[in-house]
C-alpha cells in the first residue's frame, strides 16, 4: 500500500515548481522526473488519476484552460508553505533502493543589465561565412541550425558571465527530451523540433540559459583543428604582424589577429604564429590583464620609450592600456575630472623609479582587488594599510606599474580616471586539471587514477569541472563542515548525464554475462555496486573492508554505506567516462566557524537534502560559494543566515512593553515614519567597547589583509560612519566595485564603493560575529505607518527634533510580531507626561494636516522617495559617511544584485556647490562608433522582442557600462532629491530598480508617473516623476549603448508569437557576433538602427546564423498548418 501522506507531499512539490500549473497529462510525467516512480493512484483505491486527485481537494486545485484541457495547480497551505518548489530525495545510508535523480533547476537570478565581472572583455569567435549561398531568407535546409565550420578563434571565446572554461570535453551525449514535459502541446501546432524551446521558454521564470551543458563531459578523441595555410615563414608573418601593430597602435587582443590577418592578406593565420608571439619580442609584446583566463592576451607594439609626451599634451596614453582602442583617444577636455593629481604637459627628464618595498606593497594592493582598482583609490588605500603617504610621482606616471599591472581608462574623456588590474602569473589557472577532484568524499582521490575492476591498467576518469553559470543548481548531500559541504551539480551534463549513465549501467547488468563479481576487492578499487531493494547499480569506490562486509563510497551520491562483498561488481570501462558527480564546496564568510554546532544545526536544517542556487565566488579545487534558497518569494541566502545562528540572544536590546528607556539615541528616520532607535543595553556596552579596540588595532597594523578583496551579498564587514568604525551588511552589488551596505547597528543604507570596506579583525571576529544588531526599528504610536501620510514638512520637523537629541526616550507601546516597536517619542527624559511626547505634537500640528494627494503617485510606501537624511551636517570625503540614508523597511537578504533592496534611501545633505549641469546645457555624447558595412562586431543582445526588433550593445565596451553606472550610484545617491521639471524627449538620470540610468523622456502621465526609454538598454518602463535627476555633463562622455535593430536575410513580417519566442530564447541576453548589414542613420542616437546578421559562435563545432535558424522555422510552421 503506497503512503498517501508521501504522495501528497511529492505532488504539492511537482505542482509548486510551476507557477502556471501542471497540464493533467503532463502530471505524471513530471511526478516520475522528481520521485522516478509513477503517481500510484490505483494502489490508494482510485480507478483513475482524476479520482485520486479530485480526492485531495487540500493539495490540489483542478481548472479547465481555455483550450479545454485540465490544468492542476498547487493548493497552499500554512502547514506546507516552507515546503521548498523542487524537491529531490537523496538516497541516505539507512535506506536504500532507486536513488532519486535530480534534474531540475531552482529559480534563477534574472539576467542583470550589469555585467557584473567589470573587466575588459576578450573577443567573441567569428563565423566562417554568412551562411548560406545568397545570405539567406529562403526556406531553411533540412536537418541544421547552422553549418558545422572549424574555427580558428575559439580559445578567445566568452560567455555571457566572463567565465569561460577552456577545459571544456564533450563526451557522453546528454538525454534529449525523453520525458513526456517534452511532448508538445496539442493547441499549439508548431515544428517538431522547436516544441520543446517554445515550451521551455514559457515555463521559465527568468531568461536563463543554460551553459553548463556539455562542460561535465570528456570525449576520448578531441576533434581535430587545421589552420587551412600552406607553409609557415616566420619572417613574413613578423612583418605583416609589426604592419598590423603598427595601423593598431594602441593594442589588441590576441583572438583578433586570425582576423585581422585574413581581412588584410587575404589568408588565414599560420597557427604556429600563434605560438610564436611570445618569442617575437623585438616585434611585439604580449600581456596577460588580470584574468585568470589564459586566452586573454592582449598583444602591443614593442615599447621604444616609456613616458613619451603625447602630442595632444599629458599621458592621457598609457602605454599598456588594458583595453584597445582602434582609433588614437581624444584630447582630454576640459570639463574632465579626477581625483588624481593632473598629468604635465611633458614628463619628466629623468622620472623617478619605484623601489622594492614600494613595488611590493603596490602589488599586494592590486592583488587585494583582481576586478580593478581605480587609480584615485590607491592614495587612500596606501596611507590606511602601510600608514605612510604614497609618493605623488607614482599617479603623475602610471607606466611605472607596467611591470605588475595594466591600465584601463574606461571613461575616454577623463584621463585621470584609470583602473588598474594586477597582472596574473602566466602558469595560473583555476580551471586547470583536477578542479573538481578535491575532496569529494574518500573517493575521490582515487578518481582520477582508479583501476578499472579486472583490468591491469589504470583508466582515468575525467574530472568534474564546474558549471559555467555565475548561479548553478546545487544538491546538497550532507553538511559535516562549512568547509567541505558535500553536493551535486544539478542540470543537463550533471545530473541528467549521471541519470543516463546509470541507466545504461541497469541495461548493461541486467544481462547475466556482464553481472561479474569483483574477484579481489581492494582498498581504493572501483566497483559496480548492486542495490537491495531494486535493480539499481551504482559507482562506488571502496574504503574499507572487515570480513566479508565492505565499506564504500557512492562516487556520484556523496555517501558512504557498508555492504556485503557479495554486491561488488567489476565495473565495465565504459562506465568511466562520465567524471564523478560529488564534490564539495566551501561556504563564504564561515570559514572560521565551520564546525560550530549552531552552525551545522541551522545549515542541516536549511540546506541539506535542497536543491538550491549556488553563486560561485571563487572557481578553485573547492569552490568558494554562497547558498541561496529561491523556492520561497523572498530568495534566503543561507550563509547569511548561518552566521546570524552565532549571534547572542541575551545581548540584544531590552523590549518589554510599558517600559520605559532614556539616553536613547535615535540614528535615522524614514519618510514612512519609521524610526531607528538605539536603547542602552548590554550588548551594545560590548560593541562600543570592541569597535574601539578595533580602531586601535587597525592604527597598529601595516598589512593589507583587512581590505575586503570579494564582497558579496550578505557578507559582514566594517565600514566608516561620522568617522568612526561600525559593521555592516553587503545588500547589494552593483558590479564589483560599488555596493549597497546596510550599518547594521544604526538602521542606515549607503552606497560605497568596495575599498571603503575592512574585515573584521581577527581578534575580535567572534564579538563582531556574535553581538546581535543593536538598532531598533520603531513607529510612532498612534500615528499611520506610511509615506501618503507623513509630508515632508513633518518628516524634517522629525528629523530637526530628534537626529541630533542626545537625551531622548521612549515608552514602549506594543511590540508586532516582525519587531516593529510602537513607541511614545519624548526628546528629552521627562517621559512621564505623554502629552509632551512627539507623538502628540506631530499629530496636533499644522504639519499633519496636509491633503490627502500629497504625493501624486500611484506607488507603494516602500517605494516612495524619502526626504534627505541630516545625519551628517557637513560632507566628507568618504562615501560611506557622505551617503547615510534610511530605508522604511528592512527586507532579508535578496539574491538578484541588482534588486535585492526593496524602497530607497535618503539622501545627504545638499551639496555647497551647484550641479554641474545647472551651469550649461547638456552636452549629448558622440554617437556610438559601428564598423563598415559588411564588417563583424561583437555585440550583447540585451532585449529581443522579435527579428524586427532587438536592442544591441557593443560586447566589448560592456564593462565600460558598469562603470559608468557605478559612478551615477555614488553620484546620486549622495545628490540633492530636489524634484527637477521634467520635459518629454529630454535625457535624464532615473532610478530604476535601484540602479541608475541614462533615460529618454517618452511621456508624462498625470499620476505623476513618466514613462522612460533606457538609452543603454533599450528597454521601457515606467518611473516616478522623483526619481529622476539632471543628468551631467561628466555621465555623456560614453556614448549611448543601446542600438535598436532588426535582423537581415528575413523579410519582413508580422511575426507571430510562437516565432518571437524562438528568437528571444536564441538571442536575447546572449552575446554574439554581428554582421552589419546597413545603417539607418539619425541625428539622434536612439533613432538609429541597424540591419544586421546574428550568429552565435558558442558552438566548437558551428556557427548557428540566426537567420537561417528564423527561415526554417517559418518553413516548417506554414508546412505544420
């Protein structure tokens, strides 16, 4: 008799990880991916599956869709609302039989407009040709998404995230669409072949593709690839190379040359040329920016004399700039500007060297941030970490770092705003051999070299190589340390490999020739181990073996469990292609805590037996990672919530109702009118106490090993507030050099930049660690609790009454069940007359009597602007105590980057100086630089509604963005929120999703919402007329990086859904290689548009020319109907 408690429990699972229901006859199909049995329902006594779920009227809600089909949706419950969407059973020690495979995916981070890695980008591979003869737009061949071309640039290919595995094999196919999900649906008559995409892509909740596929396998034969040239002379290619260098001054990447030669000459590239670079020094040189990918290399002219003048005056030129540039830059101007000192007109004559010690100390800091570090910081960085000034000759002549780093200069007008990047060592590479053999469990030593079962030599396992994407699938197995966290790699090369795998291995032992004892077993030796209660037969390495028992470690399942001797089976060859699927991870910011019970307790409880989302710090033996639960609507970072385990309870402030506390110092308040409030308490004795031996140990300190080289969400750390130190929380990236911080103690949000951050020092890591946040989030009794209510008038009366009181107190209300405290507000100690609270003076006011249409907006509270925060009454030149600012409500830690702080800040105060932009009209940036007709660029598809009409952004200048961007969070987030009149078709700043962006005015609506056009992305949306800015002069030097375009070689059309998905889910958030068609020029740059070929080079063994991809499809549509 099956367990209908079981059942229900695996249906609400199935049904919970589809959002838009489960078709009744797709139902079954997806309960046997998740669990690998059928849905039992004739052995619970119904004759068919309608009954037995029309019978569960608490796990299941039956409708008929508009097609007539039978749609089942999952029934909510309190008792099954922490229940997780995707559920996988995980074969344990005490039970055995089927293990349940896991081949589903939890929700994904939605695609970020940042790229979130901001370094120079390397090259994309180009196709061979334009596809088919004629340029295409006939009907499609039969049989191919593209042709199957040998490319000569692959090793300078990137994906969408910058991390590219180079040591990608290929060998186990991966199972296509054997499940009925895959089927597809009888209303929709589309092509066989793109049912499944259709369908996949409207099942996704986010535009996610996966990379990871084929990156887990290895192939025996590696496909071979020719260079297509006849006989190599060196001496012809050195000197059609220092022509090449020579029209290129300036640099370029190395994945370039092939074409670049062939363009040129006329002929392919010698492939030992390649090799030979390296050696030609007296024609080039060759450099590795600092990446640890060995493809990037950049290649330059041979230099003749550093620190040569330029003749449009100062060293706007590095000689080593990190990014070419094809055209010589232009003349700085004179509205740049920078915090380092301006460049001379001439160098010196003799310009001064740097010295050992200066040398070493300038690396360690460079090594301290591998995604850069701007020029301006490194003044500041130098004096905090070795507590002297940093020599002035060094900025006023950044050619002296050439030996240790490169130089970018991402903002084209502005010289002085360089980013420098440490040079890797050429021999580095993280994904090199091995990479996922650390520590899988006790198996895995032998992985590699393990000797097949009856055979005298060793055969090796190819190792696991980690996913491509930045958020993988994870299961976690087993969770005995923070440092070495047990799990499996979920999706298409992972788990699905390892599932066909084991398949083959039922098929293979089922027949009786094949089913071989293991004649010998050895301690180390691979084996083919049988299961008890089913026909299932699993990889195992043995441990241990005591009589005729055997220890054994499950290579794919990451457990162990003693047998009998009698289930050990030789293991066939075949069945070691495949590497093993257990590996282990280390969690970020536990690592000192590792083994702590409360730890473990809460990790057990929140990880293990999940499938989760893992974003990958650090791509070494054993991955650095943070662990995410998304099945919930608010996504859970579990490190975060397994260092708030260690935190001390009886530390925390006092809250009893009734009572009462003076010297209460209130540190911030919202425009929603929630308050922050610090009662005296113990704990926060001991945290002043620490924060101040925490000064004076980084005062005593010359080493750099404090400054926080990788931040990530929900990491804790200290940063400067009024000038003192005090902790806070990493809520949110913006890139990887400006972040969202949370002062955990004052209830204040800023944005900084990364090297405003230092780690806890170690002496005091556990008090920092274990002290629990000493801020109070409270309300004012009595009075509402939103922004429609509060004027402004009132919220500064607040402000002025209470910011700067040092004597206030309160008297506790009630307590809500989220620790919101309703208080009575008294600003000073006489607590005892409720009628001088400030609760009764705001509410008797003229200041609380305000219309009701106060704010003209149809937004939430958590969304509305607040008033600037006069926390600071002067400006500083640390961001973090120049940007305090309050945020209304205090969300958990969020995983998508870029929308992970619900609501907005405050602002600082006023600046003294006027806007730069108040001063002159707005100067609009250079249109951006597109190549000949007929010429390739690499670009970025950030939107894709359909083949006529796409946005595009140059794939390259990618990381420039970021940083632009990054500027206008600092800028702005520290500016005025002095409303501005805003004009239609005019260009502002506006803050969208809790970034800032470069927008086009489209229209003003009268609820005070404006509809804006992203000129970087191309994207609409709809924003408060408040959140936009004036944009300034310093934010128009980048061009605008979103072109509108329409695909060549189709004509013209309505298209119809079905055809826009196919489209979208090929192109949209990819990167690709364009060929340009035409240009439709404009005065404007959003009014241009381009025609343009798209062809994804991602393949090895084929260029996919989306156009031919297109004609097919509509072939074969007109043919279904």
């Amino acid at each position: 008799m099956a367990d209908v408690e079981l059942v229900k429990k695996m249906l609400r699972a199935v049904l919970q990880s589809s959002k838009g229901g489960v078709s009744l006859g797709r139902l079954q199909a997806e309960y046997k991916g998740l669990t690998g049995e059928h849905i039992p329902y004739k052995q619970l006594g119904h004759p068919t599956l309608d009954a037995l779920l029309l019978a569960m009227p608490a796990v299941v809600r039956m409708e008929r869709a508009r097609s007539g089909e039978m749609v089942c949706f999952a029934v909510v419950s309190n008792e099954t609302a922490h229940i997780a969407k995707l559920v996988a059973r995980q074969r344990t020690a005490k039970k055995t039989g089927r293990l349940q495979l896991v081949n589903c995916q939890m929700r994904v981070k939605p695609a970020a407009p940042l790229v979130l890695n901001a370094k120079p980008r390397t090259s994309l591979r180009q196709p061979e040709h334009r596809g088919r003869v004629g340029r295409g737009g006939g009907v499609g061949r039969a049989g191919g998404y593209g042709d199957a071309r040998q490319g000569h640039l692959r090793d300078g290919q990137s994906d969408a995230r910058g991390n590219v595995n180079q040591n990608k094999t290929q060998n186990t196919p991966v199972r296509k669409g054997s499940s009925a999900s895959d089927r597809p649906d009888k209303r929709m008559a589309l092509p066989p072949r793109f049912q499944k995409e259709v369908h996949a892509h409207l099942s996704r909740n986010t535009p996610h593709t996966n990379t990871a596929a084929g990156l887990n396998e290895s192939s025996s034969q590696a496909k071979a690839r020719t260079a297509q040239t006849g006989s190599y002379n060196p001496q012809q290619v050195q000197g059609r190379l220092a022509e090449i260098l020579a029209k290129y001054s300036n640099g370029f990447w190395v994945s370039k040359l092939p074409q670049l030669y062939r363009e040129l000459y006329k002929q392919e590239l010698p492939s030992e040329a390649l090799r030979d670079l390296e050696n030609w020094t007296h024609i080039c040189t060759v450099e590795k920016p600092g990446s640890t990918n060995q493809t990037e290399l950049l290649l330059y002219p041979v230099k003749e004399c550093r620190g040569t003048p330029s003749p449009t005056g100062g060293d706007r030129c590095s000689p080593l700039p990190q990014k070419p540039l094809p055209t010589p830059p232009r003349t700085p101007t004179p509205t740049s500007t920078g915090s380092s000192p301006p460049s001379p007109a001439t160098p010196p004559s003799s310009p001064p060297s740097l010295t050992p010690e200066l040398r070493r100390e300038l690396g360690e800091l460079l090594q301290r941030y591998s995604s850069g570090l701007w020029a301006h910081a490194l003044p500041k960085l130098y004096q905090d970490s070795y507590k002297r000034p940093l020599p002035p000759h060094v900025l006023r002549d950044l050619a002296l770092l050439a030996d240790f780093c490169t130089v970018d200069y991402p903002m084209p007008d502005n010289p002085q705003r360089a980013i420098l990047y440490a040079r890797q060592p050429q021999d580095q590479d993280q994904n090199r051999a091995g990479a996922g053999d650390a520590g899988a469990g006790p198996g895995q030593g032998a992985g590699a070299g393990g000797r097949t079962s009856g055979q005298a030599q060793q055969v090796q396992v190819p190792p696991l190589q980690i996913p491509r994407e930045e958020y993988p699938s994870v299961l976690v197995v087993e969770a005995g340390s923070t440092n070495s966290v047990v799990l499996r790699y979920v999706g298409e090369g992972y788990s699905q490999a390892q599932e066909k795998l084991e398949d083959e291995m039922r098929e293979f032992y089922r027949q009786d020739g094949s089913r071989r004892p293991l004649a010998s077993p050895g301690t180390g030796q691979l084996a083919a181990v049988r299961a008890e209660e089913e026909e299932e037969i699993l990889r195992a390495q043995v441990c241990q073996l005591v009589e005729d028992k055997a220890k054994v470690y499950y290579v794919d399942h990451g457990f162990s469990e003693v047998i009998s001797q009698s289930k050990l089976l030789e293991l066939n060859e075949r069945f070691l292609r495949l590497p093993f699927q257990a590996t282990t991870c280390k969690l970020a910011g536990l690592e000192q805590f590792s083994e702590e019970a409360s730890v473990l307790k809460k990790l057990e409880a929140m990880a293990s037996g999940k499938i989760l989302l893992a974003e990958i710090l650090e791509r070494k033996d054993t991955p650095l990672m943070v662990l995410y639960d998304t099945s919930q609507d608010d996504d859970v970072n579990i490190n975060a919530a397994c260092v708030k385990s260690l935190q001390d309870k009886s530390l925390e402030s006092p809250l009893q109702v009734n009572s009462a506390y003076m010297n209460v110092s209130v540190t911030s308040v919202c425009s929603d009118g929630t308050i922050y409030c610090q009662p005296p308490s113990r704990g926060l004795s001991k945290l002043t106490e620490v924060l101040a031996k925490t000064e004076a140990y980084f005062l005593s300190q010359v080493t750099s090993e404090f400054l926080v080289s990788r931040p990530f969400c929900g990491k804790g750390c200290l940063a400067r507030y009024k000038g003192k130190w005090s902790r806070v929380e990493i809520m949110n990236l913006h890139g990887s050099r400006v972040l969202d911080i949370l002062f955990i103690d004052l209830g204040v949000q800023a944005s900084v930049e990364v090297i405003e951050l230092r780690e806890f020092p170690p002496p005091y890591l556990r008090d920092l660690t274990t002290i629990p946040p000493q801020v109070v989030k409270c309300c004012l009794a009595d009075l509402p609790v939103s922004v429609g209510s509060w004027t402004p008038e009132a919220v500064q009366w607040l402000r002025d009454a209470v910011l700067h009181c040092t004597d206030c107190s309160i008297k506790i209300a009630r307590v809500e069940e989220g620790r919101l405290v309703h208080v009575h507000l008294f600003s000073s100690r006489n607590f005892h007359d409720a009628s001088r609270s400030l609760n009764r003076q705001l509410a008797a006011s003229a200041l609380w009597k305000h219309p009701k249409d106060v704010f003209l907006s149809s937004r939430g509270p958590a969304q509305a602007p607040p008033r600037p925060l006069q926390a600071t009454p002067n400006r500083c030149a640390s961001p973090t105590s120049a940007s305090p600012a309050a945020n209304g409500t205090r969300a958990p830690p969020q995983l998508r980057r870029t929308h992970s702080l619900p609501g907005t800040r405050a602002s600082p105060p006023p600046s003294s100086g006027p806007a730069p932009s108040a001063q002159r009209p707005l100067q609009m940036p250079p249109l951006l630089q597109l190549p000949p007709a007929g010429q390739n660029m690499d670009v970025y598809v950030s939107v894709a509604c359909h083949p006529g009409h796409f946005v595009l952004q140059p794939w390259q200048d990618m990381y420039k963005l970021v940083v632009l961007m990054g500027e206008m969070i600092l800028y702005y987030n520290k500016a005025d929120d002095t409303p501005v009149a805003v004009e239609k078709n005019q260009v502002y700043a506006a803050k969208v999703d809790n970034n800032w962006h470069r927008v086009l005015v489209k229209a003003i609506m009268t609820n005070g919402l404006v509809s804006v056009y992203e000129l970087d992305y191309g994207k609409h949306e709809l924003v408060s007329c408040t959140q936009l800015r004036p944009l300034i002069q310093e934010f128009c030097q980048l061009p605008f990086q979103g072109v509108r375009a329409q695909l060549a070689g189709v004509k013209a059309r309505q298209w119809s859904e079905e055809a826009s998905m196919v489209f979208r889910n090929h192109v949209e958030k990819k990167p690709l290689v364009a060929q340009l068609e035409s240009v439709e020029e404009a005065a404007l740059a959003w009014d241009r548009q381009l025609t343009v070929y798209l062809v994804d080079t991602s393949h090895e063994e084929r260029d996919l020319w989306v156009h031919d991809l297109m004609a097919e499809f509509t072939h074969e549509l007109t043919k279904a109907a």
